[in-house]
C-alpha cells in the first residue's frame, strides 16, 4: 500500500537528509496523492541535491507521456524484469523522498474500506526508497518523476490491510547512502520491511479519501 502519504514540512525534512544542493521548495502535505509533484533527495555529479518530482514514474523512452501502467510504486521484485523500471534501476537513478507517514485501507466486516494513518515511533520524519527517470517530451519538456518501492508488509500493515500486502520500503538512516550510492546489489540489500515494533497505526477519517482535501485533522484518530 502506498497510494497516499503524508510529507513533513521543508526545514524538517533538510535536517533529516542535509541535501548539499537545493533545488526543492514545498511546504508540509498531509494527503499526497500520485500526479503531484513531490521533494527527493538523489545524488548528481557526487553531491546529494533535494529537487522536486513527478510522483508517478515516466520511463525514458515514453517521451513524457505516462504509461498506462500504474507507476505510483513498483514491487521490489519487479525492478530488474519490467521494461520501465529496469533501466533506470540498473544506472542507480535512486533517489529518496521524505516522509512522515502514509496511510493504508483496512476492509472491515461490514465491507467498509477503513482508512489508517501509519506512522513511526520514534522519527518524525523518515525516508521512502524510490527510482526516478527522466524523459523527454515533444515540445522538448523534461519531465523528472519517480516510484515508490514497495517490500513484503509487516505484521502491523498486512493487519491493517487484511492480507500479506505490500508496504513502502522505509530507509533506515544507516542506509541512506548506500540506497543512493551503493551498486544494484548493495542498495537492493537495504529494502527490508521495517520492523513492526518501531510502528504504529490508527484509524482517521474517510475524508483522506478525497485528494482535494489536505490538513491536519486527516491524520487525527477516530473511533
């Protein structure tokens, strides 16, 4: 599960990832929904560099047009074999974007799709693996974008979701640099589910339901 997260504020997010460029501007989001544009951290001539971009991935090769395949996020296992995704995983274009939590849907008894907030104990703000690419469209566009990964769920989301689910590959801070330096093999080493103790999750308004909405009562429990 990975359709909606919730982004923290611009300085929260700088003293967690020390960008030694930036490019991004953006403020705190609590209903981030594919399409938008959204902050990464990725490394370019050697330096690491917070930018903005598409989240929705649009291969190289699409020529700035979206697929009509759903690219929000990508299973781990799909990085090396999909068309989309194999290149730019191969060329190391990872990149990292802030978070503060998402939400996932649990189906209730009365066929009710509950919606929950999840989120860490102990970091306020954390990041999301991601690869990203780069495409170019007819009218000379650049458009940036990127995918979510997504891992095995955890205990605490494969509850929440009523099944062995996916969930975000969440970073640890060890990891950081070796997400968005290290070869193919070593980054793919660091996409593990988080442990589930280190977590929690409670249920919020179906109004996150609506991407036109966004404030902070969406992540305020409910009974």
């Amino acid at each position: 599960m990975c359709d909606r997260y919730v982004l923290p504020d611009q300085l929260v997010a700088e003293r967690e990832f020390l960008p030694a460029q930036v490019w991004w501007k953006f403020t705190a989001k609590f209903n981030v929904a594919a399409q938008q544009y959204v902050p990464a951290v990725r490394v370019h001539d050697r330096q690491t560099e917070g930018m903005m971009m598409r989240w929705g991935l649009i291969p190289s090769w699409a020529e700035g047009q979206p697929t009509t395949d759903a690219t929000a996020c990508v299973a781990v296992d799909l990085l090396e074999r999909s068309p989309i995704y194999r290149m730019p995983w191969l060329s190391g274009q990872r990149c990292i974007l802030p978070a503060s939590g998402f939400y996932s849907w649990k189906l209730t008894g009365a066929n009710y799709r509950q919606p929950y907030f999840v989120r860490l104990i102990n970091r306020m703000v954390f990041g999301l693996a991601a690869v990203w690419d780069r495409s170019v469209g007819e009218d000379d566009d650049v458009i940036e974008s990127c995918s979510v990964i997504r891992v095995p769920a955890n205990d605490l989301v494969a509850d929440v979701a009523n099944s062995d689910a996916l969930m975000p590959a969440i970073l640890r801070r060890r990891d950081y640099d070796t997400w968005l330096r290290g070869t193919p093999v070593q980054a793919k080493a660091t996409l593990q589910p988080y442990n589930s103790e280190w977590m929690r999750a409670h249920a919020v308004s179906p109004r996150v339901n609506s991407t036109e909405l966004d404030d902070a009562g969406l992540i305020e429990p409910v009974q």
